[in-house]
C-alpha cells in the first residue's frame, strides 16, 4: 500500500530535515518547503495528502497560508507544529482550516499519532493546548467581535513588517505598488499606527511576524 504523502513547511531546515528523518519509515515526505508562498505552489504540483506547517514563516505566515491551501486543496489535511502556544491562535487555525494542533516540544511520537488520526478523519490537539482552548473558551465563550484586517492587508502587512519595499511587497503580490500604498494607508489609518515601527509591533501583535 502507498504511503501516505506528506509536505512539511518550516523556515527553520534542520527542524524540518530531523522531522523528515522521523517520519520517513512510515510517510513518504515529498518535499520540505521554508515559506508560505512556496508551500502554496508545491502542495498545488505535488497536492500530499497531509501537510505540517510551522505558523511564523516569511512572505505569507502559516495562519494565512492554511486559510488559502484549504481552498486551494480542500481534501488536504493541514497539521500546524509550532511553538506559539497562544489558545487565540490555536482556536483560529483549528476553526478555520486545520485537522492537529502540536506543539514543537511535543515527543515525536504524538506527530505520528496525531498524522494518523488526521487521515482517518479526526482531529488532534496537544493536550496542554486543548486545556487552555478550554480554559478560554470558559472564561469568555463569546466571538471576538473586534475589527480585522482583510486577507490582502494581512499580506500587505507581513511584507512591509518583514522590512520589504512597497515595490518588493508589490512584486510578491503580483499588484500594482499604489494598492500597497493604499492598503498600508488603510491599515495605519484604521488601527491607528503612525511609523513604521507601530507596522512591526501591530504584524507581532497579529502573529504575522515573530521575534526571532
């Protein structure tokens, strides 16, 4: 029988080969990819049957990149294996797109075991991250009703704080340099940033960069 095909997005290669190394016996890992934008066009080619992704990677985060390839591949199942231990974040990808939920500290055996519940059509959240989805949800089960950035201005947004020109961000995002002027207008305009380094801290604050 075929062994299950498997992409694996992280910027960061030598996790991404020690995770090839461990899941190889039993998956065929078809490619490792360090951006989100290359992840979107492998998957397209090579469409895996399962895809593990890092969140923080550079020119489109793992967030969005997970809202696009499930509507690019809806059949694909999408792993997020992170260090962000953030519930709001973790809610937000596990609602909108993803199958599993793990952190980078967890043992390697719980990738597999939550690789294998994904394909026979569960989901699998790392217990620590369950509880706290828990927690959160019991001290405030309410929707987050707070004004969100579009989809293009989260692109926009990732780029620009990433330290790209508006004519590079343009270039990533096949438009016109004045609709990257106008977005990050829109963006500065509506949740009141007023330099460059208010752009940064905002991409920090809605997880589209990270620190390191």
């Amino acid at each position: 029988m075929d062994r299950p095909r498997i992409l694996i997005a992280d910027d960061h290669t030598l996790v991404a080969e020690a995770f090839k190394k461990l899941l190889e016996p039993e998956f065929h890992v078809v490619k490792l990819v360090t951006d989100g934008r290359s992840l979107l066009t492998s998957a397209k080619e090579l469409k895996p049957d399962i895809v593990i992704l890092d969140l923080n990677m550079p020119l489109l985060n793992g967030l969005d990149a997970g809202q696009e390839m499930k509507k690019l591949l809806p059949k694909t199942k999408l792993i997020v294996l992170t260090m962000n231990e953030d519930p709001e974040v973790a809610s937000k990808a596990l609602r909108q797109w993803a199958s599993g939920y793990l952190l980078k500290k967890s043992a390697g055996v719980e990738l597999q075991k939550a690789i294998l519940a994904v394909l026979h059509g569960h989901s699998y959240v790392t217990p620590s991250i369950a509880q706290k989805l828990m927690d959160e949800f019991i001290r405030d089960p309410r929707p987050d009703r707070a004004k969100e950035l579009t989809p293009r201005q989260r692109q926009v947004l990732q780029l620009l704080a990433e330290g790209h020109s508006m004519k590079e961000a343009a270039a990533v995002l096949d438009i016109a340099v004045r609709t990257v002027a106008f977005h990050k207008y829109r963006i500065m305009e509506d949740f009141g940033l007023k330099t460059g380094a208010d752009l940064v801290r905002f991409a920090l604050r809605e997880h589209l960069i990270s620190e390191d």
